[in-house]
C-alpha cells in the first residue's frame, strides 16, 4: 500500500513538471526577442528623435503602462487562478471580461486623452501620443487577458508565438518608418500594428482553440471577478511603485545624477528578476489546481521550484560580488562606474528573491492573497522609512541599503505567513550548495576579474559554478528522475 502511495503522485508530478518546463522555455523563448530587440528599438528611437522627442515617447509609455496596471485590476492573474479550476466556463470568461477589460481600457483612454488635451504639448505630438496609449490600454490590455487564459490551460506556446510576432513586427515596421523620418508618428503606427494584429492573432487562436466566446452583461460576475482581482491589482501596483520610489527620493534629496545612478544598478537586479517571474508565469496554474491536494503537492512544488531558482539566481550573486564595475560600465559606460558600490549591495537581493516570489505566488494561488499585501505593504513602508533616513546621509548607497533590507523582510515576512497558513517546512531553504558552489566559483575568479573579458569571464564563472553543482551532487535521484523525463522518448529508450 505504501509503494502505491508514493509512485502514483511521483508519476503524476513527472508529467506536471514535463508541461512546466515545456512552458518555461516557450515563455523564455518568445521573451527572448522581446529582451533583444526592444532595448535596440529604443536606444535607436532615442537617436532619431533626440532628447525632447525621446521625453515626449517615455512620457506616454510611462503614463500608458501605469494605466495598464490600473486599468487590468489584477484581472490576469484572477483569471488564471479561478479558469484553472473551472475550464468549463472558458467561453464566459473569454466573452464577459473583454467586454470588462474594454470598458476599462476605454475609459483609461479617457484619462490619457484629458491629459493631453490639458498639458502644454503640441497639436503634432497629441496624435501620436494618444495613438501609443490605445496600442497598449486597449490592444495590449486584451493581449494580456487572453495570454491569461492561455496559462490558465497551460499552453504558453500560443502566447510565446504571437509575442514575437507583435515584437518583430513593431521592430520591423517602426525601425522602417523612423529611418523614413516619419519621427514620433511613425512609433505610434508601429506600435499600433504590432499590437492589433498580435491581439487578432491572439483571440483567433484563444476561439478556435479553447472556446467560442458567449458575449453578456454580466454585472454579477463583472463585480465578483473585479473584487477576486482588487488584491491583485494592489500587488501589481506596490511593486511597480516599490521598484521606482527609491529612484525619485534619491532624486528629490541628492539630484538627477545620483538617482540616474542608483537607477542603472538597480535595472540589472530588475533584469535578474526575470528569472523567477518567467518560471512561475508556468508554475502558477500548476499550484492554482493542485493547492489544495490531500498529498500537499503544493508543498513538493515549492520545494523544487525554490532549489532550482537558487541554483539559477544564486551564481549571478556571485558573478555580481567580482565584476560589479565591469558590469556596469559594459552596460551603460564608464561614466556609470559610481554606481558599482550600489550594485554590490544590491547584488544579494536575489538571495531572498528567488524564495519570496514564489512564496507569494503559492499565498495567491490558494485565496490567501491578503497577506501577500500585508508583506508589499510592510516592507515598502521599510524601504520609504529607510530612504527617508539614509539617502541625505549616504546618497545612492543610502537607497541601495534600504531596498536590500526591504527585500530581506518582504522574504522573512512572506515566509512566516507560507509557514503559518500553507505548512511550509524551513527545510526548503537548505540550499547551502549551490550557495558553496556561487562562492567557489567567485572565489576562483576573484584574481582574473581585470584579465578576462566579459564575455570570457561570464562563460567561465558559469562552467566553474555547475562543475561544482555537480562535484557537490547538488542534485538527487528525484531530480535525475525529473531531468530525465523532460528528454525526448527516443533519447531515454536508447538508454535504457
């Protein structure tokens, strides 16, 4: 009976961490171009349009994304939560809440058209701003609720697909007319095409594939999926203002040029967040099905997922501890270099990232969501008093000092509620190896950081870190089990 017991679920989970990593890499794959080409169109829009034109683009792109945050409500994330668990109802949920997200992503229009018409801009520049906030409140707002019920079915592939379709063709056709000298006009446009025939794209797949949509007014179930989503929405805005507070502090006490450089080490931290964002992008649906599991299967799942981000997360840690100044200056110049003392301090930021950010994703998953808002709360509260303290003493390090301690609370206080209200055991965090083998190989390379080449020394750290995973046999029979079930049938036949 005992051996029933245990090889049922491990068949189960061999299966479930199959999809997972088959959804990773679509999603690591679609985002691929994004990650690529965006920073390229944009540095190349900054030298068309100079910096008034460039101010006038980030302006409108800021305001939009702000609106979009707003305007969605956390509507995404409820989606996939609650459509996981009731696919049945995928043509109401496809048919209700477009007609929900328009009505918001209109009258977020509304807000972006006021400010225009209020502000002291120009009648040729109104248009073109106006045409980039309906590209993203109303096109990329309904883009990112069907990518949402894409993942509530777990087959990201769709919405990796139409991704790179929407990124090539604003690469492409915004690239074209910029070089034409159709200036802010010709972005307005490429982003309109990228995002509507991305969109299109989209809802046929989302129709043809999963469901018909059955359009009605529902007001029911409009207001129990909008307060189902509110929390979300808070979550989505605290973190979107916890990343930017420190910045515009910074800026208020000590000037553009320290917040300018405070901002450039904290975006390579951002960037490094990408890493467990996009991972539990898929893990989530897994957790919103099987939470509530009499075998605790949630807790497996944490468990795993927590010791693979460490062995993801951790050796940037150390690669960041050695080459911080190389970093920076390869990124942005040398005249970035001050920033090196904070990109130190922030560089142990994902020794406690990649354990809260799924930790927060399993409170959400299972209804517990309130005290994922508890957590952000507190812990911006700490980073604003902090900052507060230490930015006119300290400068940039000052603001550095107090993200890395709001991110160690937000870790310890995300923890206590995981431990108190879902039973995860402490026991997950023993991670000392792939910590050991982060230290091992920045320790080895300590001596050559002013020898090697970027590129070289990151290749080289890399192989140096997963040779000492591997000498420390960081990995046991579950995951030999698991890595092995993710290779093609014909591969492990002729192991066998």
């Amino acid at each position: 009976m005992q051996v029933t017991q245990y090889v049922e679920p491990k068949e189960k989970y061999l299966s479930d961490a199959k999809r997972i990593a088959k959804n990773i890499a679509f999603i690591v794959g679609g985002g691929t171009f994004r990650a690529v080409l965006m920073p390229l169109f944009t540095i190349f829009i900054a030298r068309e349009l100079g910096t008034e034109g460039f101010g006038a683009f980030s302006f409108a792109l800021a305001l939009a994304s702000v609106l979009v945050i707003v305007g969605e409500m956390g509507l995404p994330k409820m989606v996939v939560r609650e459509l996981t668990n009731h696919k049945e109802d995928v043509a109401k949920y496809i048919g209700d809440l477009t007609i929900l997200r328009l009505i918001t992503g209109i009258a977020s229009m509304g807000i972006i058209y006021l400010i225009l018409v209020l502000s002291s801009r120009s009648a040729d520049t109104r248009l073109p701003l106006f045409l980039i906030g309906l590209s993203l409140l109303i096109f990329t707002g309904l883009r990112r609720f069907f990518d949402a019920i894409f993942q509530a079915f777990e087959v990201m592939k769709y919405q990796a697909l139409v991704d790179m379709v929407d990124i090539l063709l604003t690469f492409g056709v915004g690239t074209a007319l910029l070089s034409s000298g159709y200036g802010l006009m010709g972005i307005a446009f490429a982003m309109m095409v990228g995002a509507t025939i991305s969109m299109a794209m989209d809802f046929i797949i989302l129709t043809r594939k999963l469901g018909k949509p059955v359009f009605s007014f529902d007001f029911a179930f409009w207001k129990r999926m909008a307060l189902g989503a509110l929390p979300f929405g808070v979550i989505g805005v605290l973190t979107f203002l916890f990343g930017y507070s420190n910045t515009v502090l910074l800026a208020l006490f000590k000037g553009d040029e320290q917040a300018g450089l405070f901002s450039s080490a904290y975006r390579v931290i951002w960037m490094l967040a990408i890493i467990p964002a996009t991972c539990m992008t898929a893990v989530f649906p897994f957790l919103s099905r099987v939470g509530n599991s009499p075998k605790d299967r949630h807790s497996d799942a944490i468990r795993l997922v927590v010791k693979y981000l460490a062995c993801l997360s951790l050796p940037f840690v150390g690669l960041l501890a050695i080459y911080a100044p190389h970093i920076i200056s390869a990124v942005y110049g040398n005249s970035y270099t001050s920033a090196s003392s904070a990109l130190w301090i922030l560089a142990a930021i994902p020794l406690f990232s990649f354990a809260y950010i799924p930790l927060i994703d399993l409170l959400n998953s299972q209804y517990k969501h309130r005290f994922s808002v508890i957590a952000i709360l507190v812990c911006a509260a700490i980073n604003t008093g902090l900052c507060l303290i230490l930015a006119p003493l300290l400068g940039l390090v000052g603001a550095a000092i107090s993200t890395l301690v709001a991110e160690a609370c937000l870790f310890a206080i995300t923890y206590f509620f995981s431990w108190k209200h879902m039973r995860i055991s402490p026991r997950i965090f023993n991670l000392w190896k792939p910590l050991l083998a982060s230290s091992i190989a920045a320790l080895a390379f300590l001596p050559l950081r002013n020898v090697l080449p970027p590129a070289q020394m990151i290749i080289a750290f890399l192989l140096i870190y997963l040779a000492a995973l591997l000498v420390l046999r960081t990995f046991d029979i579950e995951d030999r089990q698991l890595f092995r079930s993710l290779l093609p049938a014909r591969i492990t036949s002729k192991g066998r």
